[in-house]
C-alpha cells in the first residue's frame, strides 16, 4: 500500500522558494507517484515500500525548514499520472498530517485510518526525527561513510581519526538507536494504513 507524503516549507514568506530544491534531492527517490510540487511551497508524493517513506522522512528532517505529513490508508485506483491529480483516504490524511505537524515542536505528524497506530508511528518517527535533528556534523560524517558500506576502520582513514573515534561519532549520534526505529516506525505505518 502507499503512502502520501505532504510536505510545506517552514517560514516560505520569508525565506527562499526551497521546492526545486526539495524536488531534486528527492527525484531519485523510488516513488509510486513522484514528488511535485502541489500548490504554492507545499510538495507531495506517494510512496512504497515503508523503508522508502522513513528514509525520505530521515532526509526531510535533516535538511531541516519542512512540516512533514504522513498520510497512510488507501488511494483510489487506477491512479493519476501526476500526485497533484491523486485522491482518497491517504490523500486526506496526509492533508490533515501536514497541517497538524505545522503546530508540533517537532514538525511532523502521521494520520492513517486506523488512529491509534497512527499516533504511534507518530510517536516513534518524532523520536527519530529529534535525533536526526540533533545530530552533529561528525557523526554524521561517520554514518554517511559507514551507511555507504565502508568499515569502521575504513572510515577513520577517510576521516583522519581513529577508529575508536569513529565508533564514538557513531555512538554519539545515537545510530544504533536510529537504526532500532526504523523497523519500528515501518511496522507501525503498516497498521495505521488499516
């Protein structure tokens, strides 16, 4: 099943339109219907598989300036050639999500047909997306390159340090943790889609 991702840039009226470049970053991704631009700073998507849609939620957070809203439930069928055109009950959810996450410290926000597991994938994706977001620039140095397949002592050389420095860039920016949420938030999504 998929997921609509709607999307609105924090603070548009004073600050730069962001959307070509939200819409570039996120052209790669793997999409049912791919990410364009709906209506004024606000973007959408519709995404499958579930690890696509905490992967996009992870970049989202981590360039920062966005209110994310996850709508999960079904979609009409056959669908549009284009996401402005979709419809259905994740189209509305992702709607309400986006303007509930505008008023949330952490901007992000889940609705899905099935509430109660909506609120926990919530829940958790807040969790993740405070610890992206407070992340520093060294650790994530050290969980790009080790994400990317390069050992632990691999990237030390990469980086200049030790590999016990690596190991605690990795610890520091909580990346076992991240990675425990994850499959957590997926499985959540997963029911709160009905």
């Amino acid at each position: 099943m998929p997921y609509v991702l709607t999307v609105d840039q924090r603070d548009s009226r004073s600050s730069p339109d962001r959307v070509p470049e939200v819409l570039s970053a996120l052209g790669g991704v793997p999409a049912v219907l791919r990410f364009e631009r709906t209506v004024g700073d606000e973007v959408q998507g519709l995404l499958a598989p579930l690890a696509v849609v905490v992967a996009v939620v992870r970049r989202l957070v981590r360039d920062g300036g966005w209110s994310v809203g996850i709508g999960a439930g079904p979609v009409h069928t056959p669908l549009p050639a284009s996401t402005r055109a979709g419809a259905g009950p994740a189209f509305v959810a992702a709607r309400a999500a986006v303007e509930a996450a505008k008023r949330r410290p952490v901007r992000l926000a889940v609705r899905g047909v099935a509430p109660e597991p909506a609120a926990d994938a919530q829940a958790v994706l807040t969790a993740l997306a405070a610890l992206v977001e407070r992340r520093s620039d060294q650790a994530w140095e050290a969980i790009e390159l080790v994400e990317a397949g390069r050992t632990q002592a691999e990237a030390a050389t990469e980086l200049g340090v030790t590999r016990q420095a690596v190991g605690q860039r990795l610890a520091a920016g909580l990346w076992d943790v991240e990675r425990d949420l994850h499959p957590a938030a997926a499985r959540l999504l997963a029911r709160a889609a009905g």
